[in-house]
C-alpha cells in the first residue's frame, strides 16, 4: 500500500497542495487561483471563503490525478499560510469582514500607538517592533474604525487556520504563525497577557495554541467525501510560510540560512536560542520545529524590482532579459542599483525610500543593469547577514530558493557577495513541501523534522565563492551602504512631488 501525506501551501495569490510520498517525491499536485481586492490605496483584502472553496477544489483534483497507484492512502495533511492576516470570526465561527492582508499599510497609526503604549516592552516580549503587516496593528484598526464589526467578534485568526477550522471544525494557531501577530509572548511561547491588558484586548480573542506538528483533528466526512479523501484523515497545524520555507529546504540545525528570492525576498537564519537579541534588527519567531526559532531580514522589492525591470525592457522573458549578464564582471561597470521600488524593511523600516540607478552613463547596455539589478538585491540581503555577523554569529553556508535559485550567474553572485558557499534544491517545493515534512512529521514517519529532511529535502549544485569576485564586493558593498542615506532626503521630496501632482 503506498502511503502519502498532503501539504498545502495557502498563498497570496493562490493555494498549491503537494501529494508526497514516503520518499519525499512528489506524486500530484495541484493549485488555484483567487482574487485579491485593494478597496482604497494601500488596502489588501481577500475573502476567507475564496481560500475554503479554491482550497477543496484543489485537494478534489489532487485526489483524481493519473497515475497514482492503486489502493493510496493519505496519512495526514497540514499547511503553510501567509503570515499576519486578520480573519476576524464572530460567535459562529464564521468571517464578520474580508481579511485584511500583511501586505496591507493602512494601520501606521495603529503602530505608532503600540509603541507609544508598550515602549520597549513590546520587544522584550514579542521580539519584534510594531510594523503595518502584523496582525494587532490590524486588530486595533478594526476596533476603531468599524466598532459594530468589532463587538460582535469572539475570536481571531490567521489565513490557514481559518482554512484549517472550516477542514476540521477544529480551532488552533500554530506557534510559528502567532509570532507575527505581535501578542505572542515569543521567549515563553504563550499569548502575552501583558500586551492584551496594555492595549485593552480580551484574552478570549486569542485561539488555542499548538505546535507546529500538533494534530488538530480530522477531516470532516463531508469534505472527505467532497475531495474523494479518507474522512480519517489526520490533520496537523502547520506553519508560517518563512518557517515552512525553511524546513522544506532543510534549515533545521545552526550554522545554515536561507536566501528565498520571490516578490520580497528573506535571508532567513534557524535559531536555537530563545535570548539571542538583534535589537529589533531582524525579525525573530518561533519556528516550525519544536523548540526552536528563526531569525529574518525582508527586502521587499526583490523578485519585484526583477520583475519591474522585465517590463520596462519589453517583457522579454527571463533568459533573454539576463543573457549576458553573467559575463560582465562584478560591479557592472561601475552601476549600483537600489531596489526600493516598493521601499524596504530590513534594515531600515522606511516605506518612503525609493529605489535608484547610481553611476549609470552612456557605456552601459542590458546587460549591465542586468547584472547591477541581481547584485543590488542581493546587496540589499546582504544587510541581514551583515547584522548576523555584527551579532557574533557564525553562518556557514546557505541554502537558496525562489527566482534567485533559477539562473546560475545570480546562484554566482549571491555566492561571491556573501562569501559563503550558495547551494541550490534539486527539488525545490517552497513551503508546501515544508507543510507536507511537518504532516509526515506529525504522522509519525520520522522522530524528528531533521531526520524527514534527510529523506525529503534533495540538495543540488553548490556554488563557491571565487577570491577575486569576492573581493569585489567587499570594496563595493560599503558604497551601497551610502546609497540610502544619500538617496532618503530625495525620495521624500519627490514623494511630496508626486502627493501634490495626484491632490492637483
């Protein structure tokens, strides 16, 4: 009898479930898309129940995929989520309003009064400053501004748990993902009772918590039969999409990181520590695995200012666009680019700050801001590691996914930039198959995530740093420093500039 397990990866933009086999491969999967609403500028919702549907259909067609041997059964099942989205449920369970998304911006003044009441609290306990995409800046919104909304809601969850309750009838929050809700007590892995008193929030409001392998119950018979699955099927929590990421591609002891390139990109770092502090520097939760923690700075207009750049240039597709770049040397004749397209996170936390060409004359062609776009994004990831390094910490190797993972010369770059040894997935799957390791996990197939990991997670070619590129980028990473600073003053006039043209 060939045994599987499902992971199902419940993103932004749409849901992908993997069908994986006692071998870590791959026998099925499946995906659907759904709509994102933006009601005013800066606004990012979804409807919850456009998650349930495309999520059922895409299990009913993972069950009816050719080609599976007869007699398969499915162990267990658990989810990767989008972090930091507000589904606020009322006394039926059900959603009182689109969930409002961690890419939505309009709760900066919901932060600045989280800092003003907690203080430095606030980073003793969660780890982590008081930034738009969390999930309490958006619960304060709500209070405020849709009070009616507010009063009839008796509980709050994430993106996947809510897919998960409507599977199950079951309701969790995994640890991983309630650290980046901001009231999660990170060092004692609990709800913070201090953050709750201090901002006038019931305890009530919080859901049970649970581990990452948790079970959390089973699937419901009716949904069973709807998907052609068991209706015994074993259900575990799952995680924040960084930490499904990071275990999908074996980040699991000290020593490793993880460069994922997507939108925004991660230099993420497994932790084994709860009272390693970065001073609000990077990002730190609780990880996916049992125990542990992970760290992580964000650039955000990574694969986005990859993609910006291909538009601009005619919507050439990758190959083109990046042909030749691997032939220019490092530097690419002397041209920088910031990739502020979107502002940035890590390390500055400026959403005003916008990305620039420095250097750039008559010499250059495609194929040097080619190269000066792949290096200024991986410049901008090097900051994270920068502050590792500030911090004592010994990183030595990295794993790296996502669009930077897909061209060689970048896999190159990131290698000589880092001055680490860059290795890629030969079966890269992101975090669904992270979520589907924590099922196999949670099922019992393995003591352990590391030992799923061995058998599930296939590295691929390692890419060595070379001494002379190397050297390149240590003379040329402290003038990308300088770029923001030079750059900050300008992008804030010419954001007034265009305030003014759009009130005209």
């Amino acid at each position: 009898m060939s045994e599987f397990v499902i992971g199902i990866d419940l993103g932004t933009s749409a849901v992908k479930v993997l069908l994986v086999g006692r071998d870590g491969r791959i026998a099925a999967e499946a995906s659907r898309e759904y709509p994102l609403s933006s009601p005013r500028p800066g606004w990012s919702e979804q409807r919850p129940e456009d998650w349930v549907e495309a999520t059922l259909a895409a299990l009913g067609e993972l069950s009816a995929a050719p080609g599976l041997p007869q007699g398969w059964t499915v162990e267990g099942m658990s989810f990767s989520g989008q972090m930091h989205g507000l589904v606020l449920l009322g006394d039926d369970l059900k959603p009182l309003r689109p969930a409002i998304l961690w890419n939505d911006t309009r709760t900066t003044a919901q932060c600045r009064e989280i800092e003003r009441i907690l203080g430095t609290r606030l980073h003793d306990i969660t780890r982590n400053p008081a930034l738009e995409g969390f999930t309490l800046p958006k619960l304060l919104w709500v209070r405020e501004q849709e009070p009616e909304t507010f009063a009839q809601a008796r509980v709050f969850v994430l993106p996947k748990d809510y897919v998960r309750l409507r599977l199950t009838g079951e309701l969790h929050m995994d640890l991983s993902d309630a650290a980046g809700t901001l009231l999660l007590d990170v060092p004692n892995r609990r709800w913070s009772s201090e953050v709750l008193q201090a901002l006038d929030l019931g305890a009530e409001l919080c859901p049970p918590l649970v581990e990452s392998t948790g079970q959390t119950g089973t699937l419901l018979p009716e949904l069973a039969e709807r998907t052609g699955l068991s209706g015994q099927l074993r259900v575990y929590a799952g995680g924040a999409d960084n930490a499904c990421g990071a275990i999908g591609a074996g980040i699991l002891q000290e020593g490793e990181a993880l460069c994922s390139i997507g939108t925004s990109g991660v230099l993420l770092s497994y932790e084994g520590e709860q009272d390693r502090d970065y001073g609000g520097r990077v990002h730190f939760f609780n990880h996916g695995a049992p125990g542990a923690f992970y760290s992580m700075g964000v650039t955000l207009g990574a694969g986005y200012s990859m993609s910006w750049f291909k538009r601009v240039m005619g919507g050439a597709d990758y190959s083109e666009l990046l042909d030749g770049a691997g032939d220019v040397p490092p530097g690419s004749g002397g041209l920088l680019f910031a990739p502020y397209l979107a502002g940035e996170r890590t390390p500055y936390a400026d959403a005003d700050i916008r990305g620039s060409f420095i250097g750039l004359d008559g010499s250059h062609r495609r194929e040097h801001l080619a190269r000066a776009v792949m290096e200024g994004i991986t410049f901008s990831l090097n900051d994270t590691l920068t502050i590792y390094r500030e911090a004592g910490r010994d990183i030595r190797s990295i794993v790296s996914i996502g669009g930077g993972a897909k061209n060689p010369d970048w896999l190159q770059i990131q290698a000589d930039l880092f001055g680490l040894p860059v290795t890629a997935l030969e079966n890269e799957q992101g975090p669904g198959l992270g979520a589907a390791m924590l099922a196999a996990a949670g099922s019992g197939w393995f003591p352990d995530l590391a030992s799923c990991a061995a058998a599930f997670v296939r590295r691929g070619r390692t890419y060595e740093p070379r001494p002379e590129a190397a050297a390149s980028y240590r003379e040329l990473y402290p003038l990308y420093r300088q770029v923001y600073e030079a750059t900050r003053s300008l992008s804030a006039g010419l954001g007034r500039f265009r305030a003014g043209l759009a009130q005209g």
